[in-house]
C-alpha cells in the first residue's frame, strides 16, 4: 500500500509541476515538486518506521537498532524542515503550491486505505 501511494505520491507531483512549469512559470513548479518529494520521503520514512514497530511488537529483531532508527527519523524531519525553509526563501513561489505538494502524500495514503477497506 505505501509502495504505491509513493509511486502516486511522485506521479501526481511531478506532472502537475511540469504543467505548471509552462502555466505559472517555475517558481511554482519547484514549490510543488519540492513538497512531492519530501512527501514521497516521508512515506518512505514511515514505511521504515511501520516494519520497525512491527518487529517489535512480533518480538523479532529489527532489522536496524532502535537508535539508528530515531535518529535517521529525526536528521530526515530536520532534512525536510530545511527543505521546506530553502524553498520558501530561494523560489518565491507560491505557498498553496508547496502545501499542496505537501498533501499529496495524505491524501494518497488516505486513498490507499480506503481502497484497502473497500477490497
């Protein structure tokens, strides 16, 4: 399910960008493909997370250790937070772009699971 809500995640990132490249110009596209792909990271930050906390709850061993685990969580949210800052500061583009970039990956799990449910 997240293998394919990060597939989504980059597809309806990338190509909206490129249309807006040619519509709104490209400070607008990097907003919105800068938040794709930190969001497209951060599903993939909490698909190591989910096979973490599953191991331990099977109390099998993880595949990593619980400090390499938080701490590569925690150098990835500041990693984002600096992404999200730089664009902000450098592209002066629009913020609705980056936000929505941003929510792709909710709304695309959200999807996911629904899907799931539905099945």
């Amino acid at each position: 399910m997240l293998q394919r809500a990060m597939r989504n995640t980059l597809i309806l990132g990338l190509v909206p960008a490129l249309v807006l490249l040619f519509v709104s110009g490209w400070r607008n596209a990097a907003m919105l493909a800068t938040g794709a792909l930190i969001s497209a990271g951060s599903i993939l930050e909490w698909r190591r997370l989910i096979g973490f906390i599953n191991a331990k709850l099977d109390k099998k061993k993880p595949p990593q250790g619980t400090l390499l685990v938080v701490s590569s969580f925690v150098l990835r949210l500041t990693i984002f937070a600096a992404a999200i800052y730089v664009s902000l500061k450098c592209f002066h583009g629009s913020v609705t772009a980056l936000l929505c970039g941003l929510g792709l990956a909710l709304v695309l799990i959200a999807w996911e699971a629904l899907k799931l449910l539905r099945d």
